[in-house]
C-alpha cells in the first residue's frame, strides 16, 4: 500500500492519496479543487486514479470530486446518509456510488470500508483502511472532519453558517456518540484527519499531520468527557466565527462546483478602466501587500495582502458571490496562483485583473499610527477604537472603552461605527485592521487609520481590559 499526503496551508485542508502497488489503482480522499498534484504524484508513482471519495459534503472549500473524477476517469464514492438535505444533487449519475455504514470496496489490494460518523455533518463518513497484502487487520483511518488530532469536528456550521436553526445541540449528541464508537476501536490504529490547525471546523486543532487513536483517546478532551451533557456544553462553547463563505460552499458542493474548464478567463483590464468599475461600486480586491496599498490605492479598492498564508478566509468572509469579482495583482506571475486559491473557494466570476506594482493615477494613500502616538491622543472624547478580531481575542484582552466588531461582521455592521469620531482599528498583527480600513474607506468613512502595531505592543502602551469570565 502507499500513502501521500497533501497539505494546503491556506486552507488548513488535508487530503490523501492511497494507493495499491501490485494494480496501480489509487484512491484519493477529500480532493481539494487543485487537482495537479493528485494527477503528478499518481503518474511518478506508476498508478492511475480509479476512485475518488470525500468524507462529507465541505463547508470551507469547494470539492475537488467531481474535477478529479472527470479529469482522471475516476468513479465517485460518496454519502448517501441522511434526509435529502444532505445527499448530493447529482448522486443519480452512472459514475457515482452511494455509500452507507459498513459498505466496503477494494482499490486493488486496499479494503475501504465505511463508518457513519455524524456530528459534524448527518452524512459524514469516516474511512477504515485495511492492507490486505500485509494483514487482516486494519492500519488506519480517515477521519474527515469528525476526528482531528487534540480535537473533534464542531457541530454548530449548520446553524451558524447555512442558517438551519435547532442543529448544533443535536450534531453535539451525534458527534459524543461518535466519539463512543471510536473508543471500542484498536489504540494502535492511525488517524489521518482532514484538517490542521488554523482550520475554523474546530477550536483547537493540533498543528502535527497525524495522529493514533490510542494518543487520542489519552489526550483529546472529547474522548476523556464521559458525560453527555459535559461532552455538549464543551464541544459547543468557543467555536471560532466560522466564515461566511461556509454557507455558500455547502450549496455548491452539494449542487456539484462547475469544472474548471467551464469558468469564464477575466479580462486583463488597465487601472483606468479598473477605476471606472469602481466608480460604479464594482467589487474590487487588491492583492499587494500592506505598504504598497497603504503607499497608494484607487479609492474604493478592498486590501487583502495576499502576502499572508490565511488571505482567502478574508476574502471568504468579505466576497459577494452575487457580483463580478475583479482583482488587482502586483506582477503577472502571481495572477494564476491568486485565480487557484479564489477558485479553491468558489470565487469563480473573477471578470477581470490588473497588473500594478505600483498604482498611478487618481489614488488615495492608507494612513497608520502607532500604539505609542495613540497613547499620547487617547484623552481625545472624539477618538473611538474598533477592535476587528473574533470574539474570543476581545474578551481575553483589549484596550478599555474599544468598540468590537470582528472584521468579517464589519461590513453587515457599518452603522454602529460613528461617522462623526475618529476611528483607530487594531488587531492582533495589523492585517486584519488593514482590511478593516479599506472596507471602511469604501463606505466612505474619512476620518479612519489603522494602528500599525501587534498586540504585543498596543498592550504594553495603550489601558487594557478583559471580560471575566
């Protein structure tokens, strides 16, 4: 058997090749819309790709199933479990095939057999892989986003992300009962999880790609809570904010994504034309990094330094997926890598682009101040602070009197920030402020700057407070 692991960090999303030597079939688990690398490293290794499987239907990447299937003529195993809420809209095809707890099929000499772990999601399945070459028993399993390592996949996205009210406290039930099933399973047994740490589908992901159940079962909370009603209350409280793309990728990996072939190429566009969209309030994202936006920008622009590993989550959580997007990116070589990672989150109708280093023409420069200038103005009454991180940085520390909105909620919330005040924004690093900045000059707000420094220095120069638990 042969096992490659694949790893996209802006993502913190896993995904899995497996693969049988004698027959040359492969299998590969929880493609990611990218395809190239499952197709380079099946041909350096002499198998071809004959199935293709995903855990659950994702809320935090566009599926890569049906791409790799139709790229590499694969044939498609996916969950039939659960109401039709929950079961995939094109299931119907020849090429696809419904898969239930216990079902079991081989990719040459690999036993795949399937176990219903909801809690997650009501159709998530886990993968228990048996070498049957070398043993009768199995190696391992692939967890998807029920099991991580030092965690457990949260059950509330359905609520908190796609809207469907009264789930997350049932999912919770589901996951505990999950975890029950688990327990009776082999200590020896490898766990290959879908996610790293920096994923938003749980709270405390471990940063290592793997793990055993046996280290699991010793050390994750969610196997060492043996009470229900415990397990519920700690799986359900300090989810991060999950973004709010996740809704919107649940529609469209359970519809089927568009193959990539079929998307429309952008328009390679001057910055004048650019400007002219944006003065008819096109959506406009600038990749460049912090100085050269803060250096000068066309008004109007949203800043989202591509230069930073987590940039799609912002531009998942800020994206109109109802409108054209067009991008502006600092050199030609960076455009196709940007068009990945956006396609990697359905940003599909990307219209446009511009090439600038630097941008000339009718522009607007981005001011930044730091903790210690600030801390000489903080008597002004006409000074207000915006704190854009989630909500538990905020209640762990924060400048006193600070208005919180974390950056994805910004633009839903524009009416609770003054017009009338000065507005200084903050962060834990200052890229979350620097978006924030640029969002708020869009809605036209004038009189704004971003504190340039990271919590580490606004704490130490600036009065702070936390909210006590």
């Amino acid at each position: 058997m042969l096992l490659k692991y694949f790893y996209d960090e802006a993502l913190a999303q896993a995904s899995y090749l497996v693969g049988c030597a004698r027959t040359g079939e492969a299998l590969v688990v929880d493609p990611a819309r990218n395809v190239e690398p499952y197709l380079a490293a099946a041909e350096q290794a002499g198998l071809r790709i004959t199935h293709v499987t995903e855990t659950h239907i994702h809320a935090d990447f566009v599926s890569g199933l049906r791409e790799l299937a139709a790229r590499a003529g694969a044939t498609m195993y996916v969950s039939d479990i659960g109401d039709a809420a929950w079961k995939y809209a094109f299931a119907g095809r020849p090429d696809v095939i419904p898969l239930h707890d216990g079902d079991r099929w081989m990719v040459g000499n690999v036993q795949v057999q399937v176990m219903h772990t909801p809690g997650h999601t009501p159709e998530h399945i886990a993968f228990m892989i048996t070498d049957t070459a070398a043993a009768d028993e199995p190696i391992g399993v692939f967890t998807g986003d029920f099991l991580f390592v030092g965690d457990v996949g949260r059950p509330d996205l359905l609520e908190v992300a796609a809207g469907m009210t009264g789930t997350k406290e049932i999912g919770a039930r589901q996951q505990f009962c999950s975890v029950q099933r688990f327990k009776a399973l082999p200590e020896y047994l490898q766990i290959w999880p879908g996610h790293g740490a920096g994923s938003a589908c749980g709270k405390a992901l471990g940063a290592i790609p793997s793990t055993t159940l046996g280290y699991e079962k010793r050390f994750n909370p969610a196997f060492r809570i043996e009470d229900e009603e415990a397990f519920v209350q700690w799986l359900l409280d300090g989810q991060p904010e999950p973004p709010k793309y996740f809704a919107q990728m649940k529609q469209v990996n359970k519809a089927g994504p568009a193959l990539l072939s079929e998307l429309r190429r952008p328009k390679r566009l001057s910055l004048l034309h650019i400007g002219r969209l944006l003065a008819d309030r096109a959506q406009v994202f600038d990749f460049r990094d912090h100085a050269a936006f803060q250096s000068a920008h066309l008004p109007g622009t949203i800043s989202v330094p591509a230069s930073s590993p987590t940039f799609l989550t912002y531009v998942g959580w800020l994206v109109d997926y109802r409108a054209p997007v067009y991008v502006i990116v600092p050199t030609v070589g960076r455009l196709k890598p940007i068009l990945k990672a956006l396609h990697a989150i359905g940003v599909d109708d990307v219209a446009g682009y511009a090439i600038a280093e630097q941008v000339i023409g009718i522009t607007e420069s981005l001011p930044v101040v730091t903790s210690a200038q600030l801390a000489e103005r903080l008597t002004r009454n006409s000074l207000l602070l915006l704190d854009v991180r989630n909500r538990s940085e905020y209640d762990e520390l924060h400048v006193k009197r600070a208005l919180h909105i974390p950056l994805g909620y910004l633009p839903d919330r524009l009416d609770e920030v003054p017009r009338d005040r000065e507005v200084v924004v903050y962060c834990a690093t200052g890229y979350r402020s620097h978006i924030a900045v640029s969002l708020l000059r869009r809605a036209g707000f004038d009189n704004v700057v971003s504190l340039k420094d990271g919590g580490e220095v606004w704490s130490r120069h600036l009065p702070t407070e936390s909210v006590k638990a």
